[in-house]
C-alpha cells in the first residue's frame, strides 16, 4: 500500500518534488493509436498550455517537465512563503481563475460590507484556499481533472483518463534535483520522439532552450539563480548555460551509436555535488527505476525518513551507491 499523500509531502524536509500522472492501462491517450493510426498528440499542448498556467495561478513553480504520449512529468517548487505573503484579495483573485468561489467571496471582491458572522466564514475560506494554493495535490487535481474532461468530451465517452494517483517523490537535495530535472528533461530523447533537447516539443527544456538564444529565461519557469551563496536569489541553485551543456552531453551519451563524454568544464558541476560520471548517467537514464518514494544523499534520506517516522528507508542502497 502507497504512503498517505500528507506523509509525502513535508516542506520542513524540502520544497522540491517530482510528479508522474499516467494514463489508465498506459495507453497512448496524448500520442498516435498506431491500431487506428488516429492521432491524439494535440493533447499533449493541452497538458503543456494547462500546466504553465496553473504556475502563474498556484505558488508552485514548475522546474521541469515532459508531457509524453502515455505520462507526464513534472519538477515543482512549492513556493508556500509566497502563498502566506498574499493579500486576501490575492488569494480570491487567483482562486477564481480556476472555480467560481462563493457568494461572501464575490461580495468582497465588488468591495460590499460584510457583518461579523459573514467575515468569519470568509476568512475560513480565505485560509483554505490560500493553504490550497500551495498545495501540490490541488496543484495536479486541477491539472488532471481539466484535462480528463476535455479529453473525455472530444470521445464522447466518461471514465477516468488518468490512474488514479500521481506519483510523487521529495527530492531532498541539489543533487537529487539536478538529476531528476535533466532526467525529466530528457525524457523524449530516451524516447526516440526527438533527436535533440531544442527540438523535444512539450518540454520544459524546449522553452528554455528557445529563450536561452535570446539571453532570457522562461518567466512561467522556475529561474536559474546560479550557483549557492550566502545570500541565495529565489530560483534553482544552477548555471542555466551549464545546465543546458550538461543535459546536451548527458543525451549524447543515451545514444547507443554515440557515447560521447562529459569534459572537464561539466565535470566540475558533478564533483561539486559529488556524484561520479558513471553514476550521473544511471541517474539520468533510470532514475524512476532505481529510486522509489524520496530521492537524496543518504545521511539526507535517513533524516528524512527519520522526521517523517517511516519505517523502511526504501531506495537507501541506490543513494548511497550513486550519491556518494
């Protein structure tokens, strides 16, 4: 039986996580029937277009992701400081881009008095969407449902589309980070749907790819800060160039007829982290394989594990043999 959801997610631990939602049977719902050689890839910009908009509502960033013919990956930030930093009408304003809110929350915003009682149980409102805003079960609830709907409708049928439960995994440290975004990031590659990370539609390291050429970064992503000071910017503690050369170079080893390696300049970012070249690339390529619930150092990973009172410390043995 999987963990509760709540025992999951714990931001005391870290605000990183990775989430994977599955079509039911794994069936090609977003991609090409190859039976009926009809073709389902335009929901694949439906999951995107969806997605990037739920960040600019959610205090959630979106650090990575894949939409994919079967699945979806995503990275995602939870950013609750900035939820708790919000204004009541902020909070209403965002929540009513996604559901009609009730009758107190509408007289609010028209800016109409309220007595006593009428505050009290907007407030209580107040609280539960801003505790909902950064929340990341609500965050891929919303994802899901619209999706299924939308889907559901253009075949005329009912039922689920997706499995029942998004996969999650805390991610407790830069390594874990690093390597579950370029895994995400090349997802496609290992998929044989693209040839190179600029070219892999439906992904986050497309857009930043194609900001990257104009000196910029995606604003519906999560920024790269550069590397950990004292004084840390909000954003992933990375070089976006070095990044982006080290998901090139890690692709180009995937490829059985071209194993490619990675220099010297890219080996610095891993011998920063302390992870060996050989154990980047299992990272990368098998990452859901050899990991399973929360992904970090082992010492991270035991405390982790520790706080969260769990009694099996599952993937423990891949930790310490691939983040040592």
């Amino acid at each position: 039986m999987g963990l509760a959801r709540k025992r999951q997610i714990s931001l005391s631990d870290t605000p990183y996580y990775h989430c994977v939602s599955r079509c039911v049977r794994r069936a090609f719902l977003c991609g090409e029937d190859k039976l009926t050689g009809k073709s389902y890839e335009h929901r694949r910009g439906w999951v995107e277009e969806r997605l990037l908009f739920l960040a600019q509502v959610f205090c959630i960033d979106v650090c990575a992701y894949a939409v994919m013919s079967n699945h979806t990956h995503v990275v995602l930030f939870i950013d609750d400081k900035k939820a708790q930093r919000l204004s009541d009408k902020a909070v209403l304003l965002r929540w009513h881009k996604l559901f009609k809110g009730s009758y107190l929350s509408h007289r609010f915003l028209n800016g109409e008095r309220l007595d006593t009682g009428q505050q009290f149980f907007l407030n209580n409102e107040i609280k539960e969407y801003r505790d909902r805003l950064s929340s990341i079960s609500w965050f891929m609830r919303v994802l899901n449902e619209g999706i299924a709907r939308e889907a559901n409708k253009e075949d005329g049928c009912t039922g689920r589309f997706w499995e029942g439960r998004f996969k999650s995994q805390a991610l407790l440290d830069e390594a874990a980070l690093m390597a579950c975004m370029a895994y995400v990031d090349l997802n496609p590659i290992r998929a044989k749907m693209a040839k190179t990370p600029e070219t892999s539609i439906h992904t986050s390291i497309k857009k930043r790819c194609e900001h990257a050429r104009a000196g910029k970064q995606p604003k519906v992503l999560a920024r790269f800060a550069g590397c950990p000071k004292k004084h840390m910017p909000k954003g992933l503690p990375y070089e976006l160039t070095s990044y982006l050369e080290l998901v090139e170079l890690t692709g180009k080893c995937i490829r059985t007829d071209k194993r490619g390696h990675i220099d010297q300049h890219e080996q610095l970012i891993l011998q920063r982290l302390n992870i060996k070249a050989e154990n980047w690339f299992k990272l990368t390529t098998q990452f859901e394989k050899v990991f399973y619930g929360a992904v970090g150092k082992a010492h991270n990973l035991n405390m982790y594990c520790e706080r969260q009172q769990h009694k099996r410390r599952r993937s423990i043995k891949s930790s310490e043999a691939l983040f040592t």
